[in-house]
C-alpha cells in the first residue's frame, strides 16, 4: 500500500462517515510499516509523507471521537430523565454504545442495513453490554416499535438520507413518550452529499419536525456545515 492509496483510503473513510475501529487500525497499521520502513533506507522523503499520513489518521481519529458529541450534551442536561433511548440509523451502534456506557440506560437501534445491524451486536456483545442493547433491521419510515415506548430518540446522520423525511420524523414521534425528547445531529443544507441525499436547512428541519406535531423545536447550525435539532413530544 502506497502513500497515496493511504490517503485515498483516509478520504473515503471520511467521505463514508469515518468508518470503524478496525478499518482505522489497518490503515494507522499499515501507515506505520511504511514510516519504519522508509526511515531505515533512509528515504527521508517518503518517511515524511509516510509521516504525513498518520498525522492525518490521528486527526480522524479525534475526529470520529467528537462526531456525536452535541448529541451526548444534550443528554447530559436530562441526566436522569430518561431510561429508554432509540437511535434511528444507528449504523455500527457506536453512538448507542457510548450513551448505554455513559448514562447507564437500555438503548435500542434501528438500521435499515442487516450487516450494520450485526457489527452493532458485535460491539455490544465485545463491551458487555449486550444485555442493555437491542438492535434491529428496520427503516426509519417504518419503525416496527410500540407507540410511546422511549423517553428519548437520538438520530444522527440519517433525516438526510431518507426517501420520506416527513414519514420518518412521524414514526419518531409515534414511538416517543409524551413530554419525550427528539435529538437530531444532521447535516445542513449545503453539505457535501451524494446527490439523492436531501440535506435540510435550520428552516426547513423546523417545519418537517412541526409538520409531525412536535413542539418547542430548536434547530442551530453547527460549524458552518451540521445542524442539531431538539424537538419535545
């Protein structure tokens, strides 16, 4: 593996949604052989560009690290509150587990992607934590989940992604307790999406959460290219 073929695999790892653990091990892994390997036949040169690119790993790495934090501080401020929380998109369930580890309450994940489903069990299950965490194949415009079963329901990155955002804003608010809380970290319009993605301005996310019958919706850009959205049932 090339220095350029590790950055072209930094990009799309970004470009993917930073990817998980493993696949930024195996690429900081190979990074690393290549540095040593350079600075021993004294190739200075490409041990600088080998150097470069774990510079720009360990960057994603903190990266990945701070992606679901405005999320995380908003469930700090109803520390205590909340028992039940359902992630819609949940993907690898990284996010999920941070809030089972940190809040200590049953978390459930839904994800339309079956392989992104069992990655998130796996994950669990490693951490010790498969018996506060459920995960489920679903889509998010057709929740299989009982109405007014969560006291919270986080969703990041995934409002863009839908092929009915307003179905998909109702299901959350069908499964949300009353007096319950929607969080949602999104990117704004304006983002680097592929094309049929529809990423929603501050104005627009409003009226979608408004149309499903939430109240005291709250939407506030987030450097320049993210929103959050906070919504009450």
């Amino acid at each position: 593996m090339c220095y350029y073929l590790i950055k072209c695999n930094i990009s799309s790892v970004r470009m993917r949604g930073l990817g998980d653990d493993k696949e930024l091990h195996r690429i900081y892994i190979a990074a690393r052989r290549f540095t040593a390997a350079a600075l021993l036949g004294g190739r200075g040169h490409q041990a600088s560009c080998w150097m470069k690119a774990m510079r720009k790993l360990m960057a994603l790495r903190e990266e990945k690290m701070d992606r679901y934090q405005p999320i995380i501080d908003e469930l700090e401020k109803l520390r205590g509150e909340f028992q039940k929380v359902l992630d819609v998109g949940c993907g690898k369930g990284e996010l999920l587990l941070e809030i089972a580890e940190r809040f200590g309450v049953n978390c459930t994940g839904v994800d339309k992607k079956s392989s992104k489903i069992s990655s998130a069990r796996s994950a669990a299950i490693r951490k010790g934590l498969g018996s506060r965490l459920s995960f489920q194949a679903q889509k998010a415009e057709e929740i299989e989940l009982e109405d007014e079963s969560f006291d919270v329901v986080v969703s990041a990155f995934t409002v863009h992604e839908l092929d009915d955002q307003l179905r998909g804003i109702k299901e959350i608010y069908r499964v949300l307790k009353k007096g319950g809380t929607f969080i949602c970290l999104d990117w704004g319009k304006g983002a680097r999406v592929v094309p049929w993605q529809h990423p929603l301005s501050l104005e627009e996310m409003k009226e979608l959460c408004e149309k499903a019958n939430f109240k005291e919706v709250s939407v506030r850009p987030l450097d320049g290219k993210r929103l959050l959205c906070v919504a009450r049932r």
